[in-house]
C-alpha cells in the first residue's frame, strides 16, 4: 500500500505540474459534450432495436459525441465516455500523462473483473433498456487510455465492460472481451506486449501530428450477444480508473451501430434510367437483400411472390429461400421476363415479398415491378445528306430513333457517343451510326456529308538541300487542287512566292504554306543543310629548312592542296614534308575540301632558316668609339635568343631577350658606369626545331 500511495503521489505532481504548462495544437479529432437520451436515441442507435429507461452516471463533461472521419481512432463518429473530461480526448498527442481527477466515485462490477482488491475511481456508467427485432445485438467499440505505455502490468489496469443481463443470459455478462477470448478489455490485458495486434500505439506525448490525445488504443472491436427476439434486456456500459483518477482511459461506441441485425430488400432493373418496368426478352431486375451489422451465422428468410404474373412462367423461377453464410452479408439474383405471345397491352405487375416478423407487427418488406409485352423494333432514321461548299465546316450528324427501349445509346463513328454531333468533314464522306436499345438490340445505319466540286488541297515541295557554306539554292514547291485564288507564304514575313532563293550561315529549316479561298492550310518544311569547312594547318621543323606540315582541318576533310610558296611544286597529301632550297619567308597555302566539294583556304607565312652558326667575343670596350662597344653572341640560324650577365658576385646587372639589344649601348655615360672587369655570361638559343642551345662563360670589360 505504501508502494501504491507512492506512485499515486508521483502522478499527482507530474500532472499538477503539466498542467500549468498548456499546449497549442490542432486534431481532426473533434468531440461535442450531449446528454445521454440524445446520444443513444440519435447517435448510438441502429436498426433492429428499441431503447428506453436511458441514465448515465457520472459527470456530465465525462459523456458526449465525437467525430473521427479524419482522425486515427478507427470509427467515423459515435458517442465518447471518459474517466476525465471528454475534450482531453483531443488531439495532438503532446502530453504524455493528459487527464483529471474528476473526484467521481468508482464501479464495483468492474472491479469484480480484476484482481482482487483492485480499487476503481471516476466511473462512467450508460445504462438502458433494450428490444431486439432479430435474435442478435451488436455494437463496435475502440478502447483508449493514457495509462499505455508506462503503466502497463502495473495495478493502473484501467478498464470497462459491456454487461448485459436478461432471457436466455446467466446472471451480468460483460460482452466486451478481446476477440475469440473471455478475457475483459483493460490495459494490462490488450497491449503492446499482449494481443499486440489489436493495440495501436499513438506515441507517449510526442507526436505532435497525432489527431488523439490518448497514447494508445485497441482496433474496432465487436461487441455482440444473442438474444431473444422481443424480450427485454438491460445493457450497462461502464468504464473506470483503477487505482487513482488521474491518468484518463475512454471508450468510443460507433454511431448506429447498437443494432439487431435485419434484412433490406432493393430492385433495380437493368436499364439504365432505373425504371419499374421490365420488358420481355429484354434486360433483368436484379434483386439484392442485404443483412445489416456484423454476423457470423447461418441465417434463412424466405420470399413470396404474388401478382398476375405466373413465377416461373412470365419470369424466373429464382429460389425463394434464401440462405446467408456465415459472414455474408448481401445476396442478389437477377429475374428475367419470358416473351409468353400473348398481348397484355398493361402489362402484368409482380411483387415479390419479404414478411419479416416484427415484435409488435410483421413488418412487410417489398420490391414491385411491371412486366411488359416486347418493344417494338427499333427503327433508325437518319437525317439527309448534308452537302458544303468548303472542307472543314461544321454539319451536324443526327438521327432520329424510335421503338425499342430507351435511353438509347448513340455513336456516330469516330465520334464520341451523342446525338447530334458536330463533326468537321475534310472531304465527302459516309458517317456510319451504330443504335443500341436498353434491350440490346443494335441497328447500324449512316448519313452523307459531301464537299461539292472541291479537290482537296495538296502541296509537294523541293526535297531537303545540302549546300557548302556561301551557296545559295532556290526552295519551294507547287500546290495543287483546293479552290482559287490561291496564297502561298513563308514563315519569313513579306515574301508569298512560290519559291525563293536562300543563302543561309547555318543548318535551318523554312516553312511554305499554302491556303486557299475556303481557309484550307497545309504547311510543309524544307530544311537546308549547311556544311561548313576550316582549313587549319601548324608546322614542325624537322631541321632548320625541311618542314612537315600537320593539317588540323575539319569537320570531314576528304582532300588537301598544299602550295609551299616557293614555286618547287605542291602536295595533296595531308600531312606533307617539304625542304626549302633556300632561306627566306614563305607564304604556305591550303585548301581543304570534303566529298561534298566544300571547302576553305588559308595562307600563312612559313620562314626557311640558315644553319646553326654562332660566336661570342672574350672582350669589349665599352667607350663609345663605335669599335666593339657593346657584347653579344652573332650568329644564325636560331629563333629565340636570351642573354644574361653577372658580376663577380654572382648578381644579375643585365637581361635581355632581343637579339638586338646588345649589353654596352648607350650614351657615353651610360658606358663609363660599366667597370673594368671580368663577368660572366649566360646565352639560351632556341632553334626552329626547337632544340635548345645554350653558352656559359666569361667577357672582359678594358678600356
């Protein structure tokens, strides 16, 4: 017992302090506070059934109605019974401990389920008096708490019951137990751990996008019982905490779902208007009766027919006893008319009759038809031949029907069903019409459209052109039939000739339409290919006047003309070698070509050179006499030349890269600022062949 006012304590405080915190939040779960006459009168209650004598103990904010359509509690709406106040039943799921002491009473038979000893708090207890048409009751239910998940398997084993007491039924009997079981519902018996697959868990105060408050829930169960038919039964709905009041559990009950289960019985006869009158050889009325609630047993109900019309003469001979398996709740047949050759201008009606036996009278169930003599055939008129001057203007298929069983369906070929249709002819055609009657019967019949005196329009234009880059080419093409004047235009604006020359830089495609005086346009493209050519070459020295040539061309180069600029000849190699008989500057021309004879030409300058030959002098005398006053390397042959002096201390007092700028000029100033002495020089020569030459050594400066 210490233990137990412990953990009560505990819970007091946890929820003393979670509820001065409050919350925002949106469900879809939505609940609405009722008395308990309206609730059952209007919301619990189903078909089969008579109620009275309805209390309900508790408080009043413990009871009322819910709506569940978009909300993860399993039933679309019905009546809600808390331990605590129904609108906590609300969601999101934020709070992990959400409910109220209401400071209510507990209820001993519910405490009689558990074990011994168990103390219950804040019942809510629906009671009331109940007739059953049928031989069975039933109802569906969702149990909730928040006692999931922490509490389970402790002594907060929150519970209800369903008791029902009456004939045929062994003292209170609780009917709300887990499915093929005698266990009771509670929080300890239906789980994540036990019968786990009737248990959803809805988070433990983090989910934040849950439509319920309550942290866990079973799956719609069935409540049922058997009865007897027109005998008085009590039923209690009960519900309580166990053990303290604080966290809260609750019951949803399914609107119109306390019921007795009974029988419906609809027609409806195959045409598609739903008319009451069946013809014979034509269509059928297709009988359902359909058992309302859930069962699982056997159960027979027989027909009676009655009218002018014989059964099994003018119409089907279908079973009159008709037998429900377990489970199966809908049986349907189909009646058919049978075509008797005698004229009954009024027809002759049927009814077909199920008696089912109520406790205060026979409730008579019914479908009622008519049954006629066969329709007349079906005739098909179409309407007269249309006739247009122009391709392409509206006519209006029509026809006119009669006989036969409407609605009728109506389709006009490679037209969407109706009657009229527009339909846009492009020249004189036949429109075939197909009919069919609501009996079947099919009649195919057609209507002329014709394009007086017109030939269709046609346009034939140049085939697609391939021209080399600069060419230029005539386009276009002829039209013939169509009704004059005709207009020809190109999708380049202001030109309306039949053809026109074009020149164009790039690949395009250009347009030509023809229309003529009925409106009629046809479009034809005409696309100009155009292949462009780079003549492109670089050059290596194989040695100083021998040169091989490297053709870079594109795009498809089949041919190369190759003129060397010194009047020795030509190549239509691609890549060729020439020798230079002499040095000099020379102009190399290529042209390049494809297979499709485009091509390009390019020219550049290619220079012979001398052999390599170079000298340095030892000396110079920087006086400015115009005798050896400056130093550098002489020589030929090469094409990249680098000088570079340095003094004793090894410092850089001079570069150059031009072969001309010699180390020593300038003005006679300049000239007494270089001292007597000895440097050191560094020269890097580059050949045509790109070999690389290079001199180290020393150059006295005296005077």
């Amino acid at each position: 017992m210490k233990f137990k006012f412990l953990i009560s304590s505990l819970r007091q405080s946890l929820v003393g302090a979670l509820l001065l915190i409050g919350f925002a939040g949106f469900s879809q779960l939505s609940v609405s506070q009722q008395n308990a006459q309206t609730l059952v009168q209007n919301v619990l209650l189903g078909s089969g059934v008579t109620v009275s004598n309805i209390t309900f103990t508790g408080d009043a904010a413990m009871l009322g109605s819910f709506n569940g359509t978009n909300s993860n509690i399993g039933l679309n709406s019905g009546i809600i019974m808390s331990t605590g106040r129904i609108s906590d039943a609300v969601g999101p799921n934020n709070v992990h401990d959400k409910g109220e002491d209401m400071q209510r009473n507990g209820y001993q038979p519910l405490a009689n389920l558990l074990d011994a000893g168990a103390e219950t708090y804040d019942a809510a207890v629906l009671s009331f008096r109940f007739i059953c048409e049928g031989d069975q009751v039933q109802f569906r239910y969702v149990f909730a708490s928040e006692e999931y998940p922490e509490y389970v398997g402790t002594e907060f084993n929150d519970v209800f019951a369903f008791f029902i007491q009456g004939p045929g039924i062994t003292g209170n009997q609780n009917i709300a137990l887990i499915p093929g079981t005698t266990q009771p519902v509670a929080i300890n018996n239906v789980n994540g751990g036990s019968y786990s697959s009737f248990f959803i868990n809805n988070g433990n105060g983090n989910q934040n996008n849950s439509t319920v408050q309550f942290d866990g829930f079973t799956t719609p169960f069935i409540a049922e019982a058997n009865v007897v038919p027109c005998q008085e039964y009590i039923i209690t709905i009960a519900i309580t905490d166990v053990s303290d009041g604080i966290y809260d559990s609750g019951v949803f009950l399914e609107a119109q779902s306390f019921l007795s289960p009974d029988i419906e019985m609809t027609s409806k006869i195959s045409y598609v208007d739903g008319a009451s009158e069946l013809y014979e050889s034509c269509g059928y009325n297709t009988i359902t009766l359909t058992r309302t609630g859930v069962t699982n047993t056997v159960q027979t109900i027989f027909l009676e027919t009655s009218g002018p019309a014989t059964y099994g003469v003018d119409y089907t001979d279908f079973p009159t006893a008709i037998t429900f398996q377990p489970g199966q709740n809908v049986v349907s047949f189909n009646v058919l008319a049978f075509q008797d050759g005698t004229n009954e201008p009024g027809g002759e009606s049927v009814t077909i009759t199920y008696r089912d036996t109520g406790c205060s009278s026979i409730d008579i169930k019914q479908v009622d038809f008519i049954i006629f003599d066969p329709p007349p055939p079906v005739l098909v008129t179409p309407g007269a031949a249309e006739q247009r001057l122009c391709p392409r203007e509206p006519v209006d298929l029509n026809v006119d029907i009669s006989g036969g069983v409407s609605p009728y369906l109506i389709t006009w070929e490679g037209q969407a069903p109706g009657n009229p249709v527009t339909v846009y002819p492009d020249s004189s055609n036949w429109y075939s019409v197909t009919v069919t009657d609501q009996c079947g019967a099919t009649i195919v019949d057609s209507m002329f459209t014709e394009i007086k005196d017109y030939i269709p329009l046609k346009l034939s234009v140049s085939t697609d052109t391939i021209l080399c880059k600069g060419q230029k080419v005539i386009i276009g093409g002829n039209s013939t039939g169509g009704k004059l004047p005709i207009v020809y235009s190109w999708d380049t604006p202001g030109i309306f000739t039949s053809t026109r020359e074009v020149q164009p830089e790039t690949s395009t495609e250009f347009k030509l339409s023809v229309t003529d005086s009925c409106g009629i346009t046809i479009t034809k493209t005409i696309f100009v290919q155009v292949i462009e050519v780079h003549a492109v070459f670089d050059v290596a020295y194989i040695d100083h006047s021998t040169v091989k040539f490297n053709d870079l061309s594109y795009t498809d180069i089949a041919n190369w003309e190759w003129d060397f600029g010194d009047g020795t000849g030509s190549s239509l190699e691609q890549n060729p070698v020439h020798t230079y008989p002499d040095t000099g500057s020379y102009i190399v021309t290529l042209i390049a070509s494809n297979e499709k004879s485009c091509k390009d030409t390019i020219s550049n300058v290619i220079v012979s050179y001398p052999p390599f030959n170079f000298w340095i002098p030892n000396a110079f005398t920087p006086d400015g006499d115009g005798l050896n006053d400056a130093f550098s390397g002489v020589g030929e042959g090469f094409i990249t030349y680098e000088l570079r002096i340095y003094n004793r201390w090894g410092e850089e007092i001079f570069d150059s890269k031009d072969y001309d700028s010699k180390w020593g000029t300038g003005s006679r100033g300049v000239l007494d600022k270089i001292p007597v002495d000895v440097y050191a020089y560094r020269i890097i020569l580059g050949t045509p062949t790109l070999e690389k030459k290079e001199f180290i050594g020393r150059v006295s400066v005296i005077r």
